[in-house]
C-alpha cells in the first residue's frame, strides 16, 4: 500500500473489564479509500471501528492500549479532545438514528453544536450541500421542515450519512450502514460510499461479503480462535483477499467453510 495513511493503528488492544476484545492490531488505514473491515460475529470489527473515534470512552470498564494516530498525532493522549475527534472522524450507525426532529435541523445540529456563528443562509448552504452530497436533497428539498422520522428507512440512513459530513470530517465510520435496509436501499448506500470516497476516507464494517468486494478498495479480515479474540488476520487490496488471499482462513471464511 503507497498511499498516506488516513489514520493508524499502532498496536491496538482494546479490553472490556477483563475480557481482551481486540488484540494488539497494527493497521493503516489509506486516505480517500474504502476499507472493508470483516470477519465472524465477536471478532472485535466494531469495537476497532469504535476505537478510531474514541466511542468506546463512553462505555463502563473500556480500556485501550496502544495508539491510534490521526494527522500525526495519537488520538488517546491526554491533551486531545474527544468530541474534536468526533468531529473530524464521523460515525454512522447499523440502525439509522435520526433525532426527532426536522430534516433540516437534523443536519444542522452538528453544525450548531460545533460553534457555527454564520448566518441563516450560510447554514442553508450548509444543509443543502450535506444533503445534496449524500445523494438526498432532491428527494427532500420541498419538505425539509417535515419530521425526519417520516422518511423511509433508507432515506433515515442518507439523513444520518448527511448530518456526519456536514461538519467536515475527515473520516467517516460506518458500522452495517445498510444491514437494517432493503436491498434497493442498501444499493443506494452504496452507491453513496463509492461517491463519498473521492473526499472522504470511509472504513466501513460489514458482514455482507459481496457488499465488500463491490464497494471497497482495501479489506482487513479478523478473526477469532479457540484462545484468543479480536485478532488481525491479513489485510490487502479488497481484489487480493478475495481472489488470492495469503491465509488460508482468509480464504476459509471468505468461501464460507470458516469453522
């Protein structure tokens, strides 16, 4: 991999209590690519995600060893702000969570709270060139005052795509962004990732294997075994794992024989 890593992870362990989630994973994550993150149920994939934006601060007993370097610097030393670093590495749900409340003031919230001191029409820009990024606004455009819980599912999720990147992030995480949704739905997510990608980096969990090989660029596969969790097994361009992978439990899982 030549290109500049959008975000690091250096020897990561993640423990929950006393249970070793994620086990000493080393990874670089490339800049304005897709990576795939897969692997069975329990392998740690979401709580890796979790700990690129420091969300498992906010569940009891999380403990992270190791470092996560983002722009230089790692994201758990003792001077950096979290919420900073929500804000520049974005985050997605598996069920798409839209605040009750309107279209328009769901987008523009993480504006509001980032310390937005523009004018009206700056912010309308601001909503307009989120939703139209996230491939929404000309489904939206004339009800943007209307309740954002009325929408179908997958227009919820576009919603919540849209209101991650209206604060400009850098990164944007995605945890099953389209496990809760049809498969018109899903294709319309994915559609949106491929389009995202070109001024975002997106690391995105998925245990859907044909999702992986369409959309993403780079795919880590981890794994569990009989005495340990949360493991990196290979990473590699997506085309590589899944044609030629170099472990065989790679290929194992990949071709559904894993276990």
């Amino acid at each position: 991999m030549t290109e500049t890593p959008a975000v690091e992870l250096r020897n990561l362990n993640v423990y929950y209590g006393s249970f070793h989630a994620v086990r000493d994973v080393t990874l670089a994550f490339p800049k304005n690519k897709v990576t795939a993150i897969i692997g069975p149920s329990g392998c740690g994939k979401s709580t890796v995600l979790r700990a690129i934006n420091r969300m498992n601060d906010l569940i009891p007993n999380a403990r992270i060893e190791g470092e996560v370097i983002f722009e230089g610097k790692n994201i758990y030393d003792p001077d950096v702000d979290p919420v900073e670093v929500r804000r520049r590495i974005g985050m997605v749900f598996q069920k798409p969570n839209p605040f009750p409340k309107s279209i328009y003031e769901n987008v523009a919230w993480g504006v509001r709270i980032n310390g937005f001191r523009g004018t009206k029409r700056e912010l309308d820009d601001i909503v307009e060139e989120a939703l139209r990024a996230a491939a929404l606004w000309d489904e939206v455009k004339d009800k943007l005052h209307q309740n954002a819980l009325a929408l179908s599912g997958g227009q919820q999720q576009r919603l919540c795509i849209a209101r991650a990147i209206a604060v400009k992030p850098e990164i944007i995480l995605m945890d099953e962004p389209a496990s809760a949704l049809d498969p018109i739905a899903t294709l319309r997510i994915e559609d949106l990732m491929r389009d995202l990608v070109q001024n975002y980096t997106i690391i995105v969990v998925t245990h859907n294997m044909q999702q992986a090989a369409r959309v993403s660029d780079y795919t880590a596969f981890f794994s569990t075994d009989e005495s340990r969790t949360g493991f990196l097994v290979e990473f590699g361009p997506t085309a590589q794992i899944f044609t030629n992978p170099k472990d065989p439990r790679t290929e194992a899982y990949i071709t559904g024989r894993f276990g």
